[in-house]
C-alpha cells in the first residue's frame, strides 16, 4: 500500500513540475507555442523518468531473486527461508506444516529465540497473521515475533504488529535482504 503511495506522490510532483513550468513560461513569453514546447519536453521527460524506474526495479527484482520466491509454493517459501538464517547463524526448526500454532520456523541464535511465520502471497497480509505469530511467540517462548512475505501488509497488520511488537518484513526489505547477501 505505501508503495502506491510513493508512486502517486513521485507522479504528482513531476506532474506539478510540468503544469508549472508551462505555466511560468506561458506568462513570461504570451507565447502558446512556446508553452506547448515547454510541456512537451516535460511530458517526454517524465516518460523517461518513468521508463529508469521501472528499468531500474525489474533490474532489481531479477537481482534479488524475488522473482523465484513469487513462483514458490508456501511450503517452498518456508525451505527458502530456513536455508536463508541458516547461513545468518541461527539454528532453525521448522513447525509442522500443519498444527504449528501460527509459527512456521523458530530461530534461535543465543539468548535470541524467534518465532517467524511465512507467508508467501500475492496479495497484502491481512491481521490474522500477526495475530496468529503473536500466539506462537508465547506458546513457543520465543521472545521476538516475524512475519516475513513477498508481498506487503495491510494497514491494520502494521499498526496490530505494532502494538503486539511484531516485526514485518515486506516486499521491499525481503528483496532488500536478498540483495544484501547476494553482494556480501
């Protein structure tokens, strides 16, 4: 959802700069031409803009490996997970597929115990996730709390989690993530 957001804001603001660049021009010169020229060469430059992020995005995604995790089963996103902290340093369990008590891996690393659900969606990640990790953390002893996905939350996650302390990592950190180790 924010990510929509930032989407809007970047095409409100070029779109601002161009009507007002039009504008500036039109009173300075009274001429249309002029002004017509000015809004074109700002059109076919938000174009451009445009064209470099969504280059520069797909070029990510490709680098990220975040393209494989979208075609992953569930099952396949909790393995991928679990190889993942296992090369961080933490031993991992995974729960059972089913009867889990909302918890599909537990990571420990220390004193740190971690109760970490995936969840590989293709839409946004509803309350019940966060409300489901919030109970596996008590009923596992963990002392921290995650939800991990390939996609984003909802509103209402984000500001439950908050207040439940748990940590979610969306779309953009997971890739950001996955970036991270591929350089490092």
């Amino acid at each position: 959802m924010a990510r929509k957001k930032k989407k809007d804001n970047l095409t409100e603001f070029l779109s601002g700069i161009m009507i007002f660049s039009s504008a500036v021009t039109y009173v300075y010169t009274q001429s249309i031409a002029a002004t017509i020229t000015v809004f074109v060469f700002c059109f076919l430059s938000m174009l451009i803009v445009a064209k470099t992020i969504q280059h520069k995005k797909k070029k990510r995604l490709s680098e990220s490996g975040m393209l494989q995790v979208d075609a992953m089963s569930g099952a396949e996103f909790e393995e991928f997970l679990r190889l993942r902290y296992i090369t961080e340093g933490y031993s991992v369990k995974k729960t059972p597929y089913t009867g889990d008590y909302g918890a599909d891996l537990i990571l420990e690393k220390g004193q740190q115990k971690i109760a970490v659900q995936a969840k590989r969606y293709k839409s946004n990640v509803g309350i019940k996730a966060v409300q489901e990790i919030s109970a596996a953390k008590l009923h596992y002893g963990a002392n921290e709390a995650w939800v991990v996905t390939n996609s984003f939350f909802t509103k209402a996650a984000a500001e439950l989690a908050r207040s439940n302390k748990v940590k979610l990592v969306n779309r953009d950190e997971l890739i950001e993530i996955l970036l991270a180790k591929r350089v490092g």
